[in-house]
C-alpha cells in the first residue's frame, strides 16, 4: 500500500509535469533513432490513451507525439517499413524514440535484437475536437 503522504506528493508531481506536445509537428516530420518493442507481460493492460495493449495490434508509444498519429517505422538496416497509430507514452529508457507493439515489432523484424535503428515519419495527426 501507497503511504497516505505519498499519494498527494505524486499526484502533486504529475500534475507539474507538462502535458507531451508535438507543436509544430506536422505531416512529413521525421526522428530518427532506436526503436524497442513492449514486453508481453504488458498484454491488457491499460495505455496512455485509455484503450487496452493488445500485443497484436499495430500500435506504438512515443514520447510526445499526439495520441492518434499515424507513422510509418523504417528499419534502417533493411528498408522494411510499417504504419502504426501512437496511443501511449513512452519510451522511457533514453536514446529510443519509439516503442512498438509485439506485432509492430515482427512486422519490422526486430523480435531476436529487441531494438532496432528505425526513421520515425508522421503520416497523420489526430482530427482536433470541435469546440462547442
């Protein structure tokens, strides 16, 4: 159990944490660096954008960009390419932009390495809600 003290604090800590933001980001951006892929363990569990990891999916986290964008993943290596669509945060661990899902990740080949050095291109944004 969380000590009583503990919760506030983190909370507190969160909430002084900008929100991620890709300002400027726009279609034909592209990053280059490491890509690694999500631990099976972490099948049904809940993302960043409320839906549940399916291991299976095309799907992948980044750090800041927009929840709902679609990139195309090239391994550099080989040229092999993939779309997916962000729907959580991460990684978290420094020098990989991005974190594919375990079918992402087979698409791509980079089960037996776990990391690969891939280019990262911004297809699509998310649609902007209307305000009312």
């Amino acid at each position: 159990m969380l000590n009583k003290r503990l919760i506030p604090a983190i909370a507190a800590i969160l909430i002084s944490i900008p929100p991620a933001t890709a300002s400027g980001i726009k279609p034909g951006y592209t990053q280059k660096g490491i890509a690694s892929y999500y631990h099976d363990s972490l099948h049904g569990l809940k993302t960043a954008s409320g839906e549940t990891y399916n291991k299976w999916a095309s799907s992948a986290a980044h750090k800041s960009l927009p929840l709902g964008t679609k990139v195309r993943v090239t391994k550099l290596s080989n040229g092999r390419s993939i779309v997916v669509r962000i729907n959580d945060r991460g990684p978290f661990v420094k020098g990989r932009i991005i974190d594919l899902s375990r079918r992402a990740a087979q698409d791509l080949g980079i089960i037996k390495s776990g990391l690969a050095k891939v280019k990262v291109e911004v297809l699509s944004l998310p649609r902007r809600k209307k305000r009312r």
